[in-house]
C-alpha cells in the first residue's frame, strides 16, 4: 500500500468557518507534511512532523493549525481563512531523511 | 545555494515521439534528486528517484532519468509518448536532514494526437 489518503477532496468556506483536512498513511513512515499548491505553481512547504512532533514550520499564519494525533493521522484546522488561502492542498508523508514521499490526491480548497 | 531550474515551461510533443524533460540542480553535496508527475487537480505522483549507484535510473510508466555529475542536469526521457503522458511534471532535490525537497517550476507536457 503506497497510498496516502486525503479527505475530503474538495471544500469550500466562509471567512468565519472551522473546518479540517485529514490525511492518513499506512506505509509506516514517520514523516509527514502539508504543502499548499496555488494554480501552476509548485508546491510550497507548510509544516513537516517528524515521529508526531512538529519539526517545521515555514512561517505558516496561525489560522492554519496542523495536528498529529498519531503515526498514521495528520490533520490541519482552518480557521478565519482568506480568500488567498484557496489553493490545493497536499499532504505527503516519507520516511525520516529525505527518501522520497509519497503525496496524497490534495483537497481542493476555495474560501469564500 | 539550492535551486531546482526547469528550462522548459510548455513543451508540445506528438504522441509516439520521444520526450525530454531537462532538470538542472545547483546543491554542495551527491543530491537525492526526483521526478513527480501531477495530472490536473491531482497530487504528485513518484516517477522516480536517485539517490546513488548507476547514474541510469527506470522509473514507471516507461520514464528513464540519467543523473549527470559534470553537468548538475537529471534529465527525464521516454522513447515514445502517449497522450496520457500529458501532465505536469516536476523535478525535485531532497536536502539531506531537512525533511525539505525543493522543486523545480514545472514544464507542462502536451501530446498532440
């Protein structure tokens, strides 16, 4: 199983809402990641956890809130996001030093 | 310091001919370097990686990539291009005991019939 799983596949938010992305793995790799990908664009690094401990943090706005409730689960809580923040976002997940990793299918996000 | 070019941001091909993708890397150290492939509104998919050994490295989907030294290139090749081969393709280097790989721009393929 190389799969990473990202749910939902598309949602779309009010500036006022709460809502979550779930990503989930079983290829046993301890870390995982959230990338944001505007239209033709690479993707861009938001957070990285390594071993369910928050390693990076690329200056992320607060109303972006990353979780890992475990080895298998990442989540990332939105809250009073901007129009801007519609983009695709991707979780991936790799083994620890820098193998190569493995990208779920993304969320579509639009905020309205 | 580290940077991922891909020259080429369109390429058109015709189905059956062969592709080249060119990928050029500036990093200090034996690079981990790859190439992902994203179809419209999808995620990234590993085509295929090198991280050391023979510089010729096969990958899925008939993809072959050579990584040359001299030149910091890791090119991308296919001897005969189908029309699903249309898509994003992105080069990629993994920077050693970051957890951060920087990628390249892109280069959109489009398969003429």
């Amino acid at each position: 199983d190389t799969e990473v799983t990202q749910t939902p596949k598309h949602l779309v938010m009010g500036m006022t809402n709460k809502k979550s992305l779930k990503c989930e793995q079983h290829m046993g790799h301890r870390a995982m990641y959230w990338y944001k990908q505007k239209a033709k664009k690479p993707p861009e690094l938001m957070f990285v956890y390594s071993y369910e401990k928050l390693s990076i943090n690329e200056s992320v706005p607060s109303r972006f809130s990353p979780e890992c409730p475990n080895s298998s689960l990442l989540n990332l809580h939105l809250h009073a996001l901007q129009p801007e923040d519609s983009a695709l976002y991707l979780c991936a997940s790799s083994h620890v030093g820098n193998t190569e990793a493995f990208f779920g299918q993304g969320t579509r996000l639009t905020v309205v | 310091a580290q940077s991922v070019t891909q020259p080429d941001i369109h390429i058109t091909v015709s189905e059956g001919a062969s592709l080249e993708l060119r990928c050029n890397y500036s990093y200090g150290a034996t690079p981990y370097l790859f190439w992902y492939v994203q179809s419209p509104g999808q995620g990234l998919q590993l085509l295929l990686k090198y991280f050391s050994g023979d510089t010729l490295v096969q990958g899925i989907k008939g993809f072959e990539a050579e990584f040359k030294r001299s030149q910091s290139s890791f090119n991308l090749r296919k001897p005969s291009v189908h029309w699903s081969d249309a898509a994003e393709y992105f080069c990629a280097v993994g920077i050693s005991g970051t957890y951060k790989y920087i990628f390249g721009t892109g280069t959109r393929l489009k398969v003429l019939a």
